[in-house]
C-alpha cells in the first residue's frame, strides 16, 4: 500500500467538507469549539471487514458520544452508497463521502495503488487537534481493525 505522510498526533487535523446522508455537507469545523470527532476510514462499503467494522462501532456510538465526541466514518464511496450501506447495516452516524480522495489523502491513508483509503480511526480534539491515531498496516485483515477500546481509553483522557 502507497501512501503519503498524513498528520501526527499533536498537529493540527486537516479540515474537510464533504457529502453526507442526503448530500448535505458535514465539516470536521461544524464540531469546534463543541465536540471532539472520531473519524473512521474504511476502504470500501459492501466489503466483509468493513461490515464488520462500522456495527463495532456503532455498538459503541453511544458510549463515544457519552464522552462528548461524535463519531463519523469515510470512506471513497458515493454518498448514496454509503446512505444505502448506512441502512442495510443499521448504522446511525453519518458515512461521509470522500470521493475525491482529497481527504484521505491528507489524512495518509489513501492508498495510491488501488484508489481507495485504507482502514483507520483518527480522534481529532474540540480544538481541532489530532490527539489518536490507529492506522491499520492491513486493512483487509480483520485481526487489524483499530481498538475501540483503546479509542475510549483516549477519549477517557480528554477533558469533558
């Protein structure tokens, strides 16, 4: 996989603007000041470790938002794709569409090779700034799907 430097935990996350459900536009800036943001990258929708993936999370939305974070997954798929894989798997935080690849690209995790981003989870604070980062080595690899745990172990860390 063929990837450029995305950002280290400390510096500044990249900011975005991109489709959501219904093709309304969803900002990583709409939550400053306000929220702290997970955002999960997964390859592809429709893919067995991505439907693996999303439900993990949402089993644990509940207990991310408890800490004062929203949680939002992006992948390259349309928008429409990712409304009608948002359904099929019962997922309730918005997939995000990065169709561009702009973003997943400023975040490191667009694999050149195959045009599409890999599989990671970034926590970016109410201040904008990255603070966790898990990007898997493998994303096609189920073994290598990033923490919850240790994600809720970050957001633990943050102040409320």
């Amino acid at each position: 996989m063929t990837t450029h430097p995305g950002p280290t935990v400390g510096q500044r996350a990249p900011e975005f603007k991109l489709k959501g459900p219904g093709g309304q536009p969803v900002s990583l800036s709409d939550f400053r000041g306000r929220r702290h943001v997970v955002l999960a990258f997964f390859p592809l929708a429709f893919t067995p470790v991505c439907s693996h993936q999303l439900p993990e999370l949402e089993r644990s939305r509940a207990r991310l938002e408890s800490l004062g974070a929203t949680l939002l997954g992006l992948s390259v798929d349309s928008w429409q794709t990712n409304e009608v894989f948002a359904r099929q798997l019962g997922i309730g935080f918005p997939l995000l569409s990065d169709f561009k690849r702009e973003v997943s690209r400023a975040y490191g995790v667009l694999d050149e090779e195959r045009f599409y981003s890999g599989r990671a989870v970034f926590l970016v604070d109410r201040d904008g700034q990255l603070v966790y980062s898990d990007v898997s080595a493998n994303p096609g690899d189920m073994a290598q799907i990033p923490s919850v745990a240790a994600l809720i172990g970050s957001l633990e860390a943050l102040p409320r």
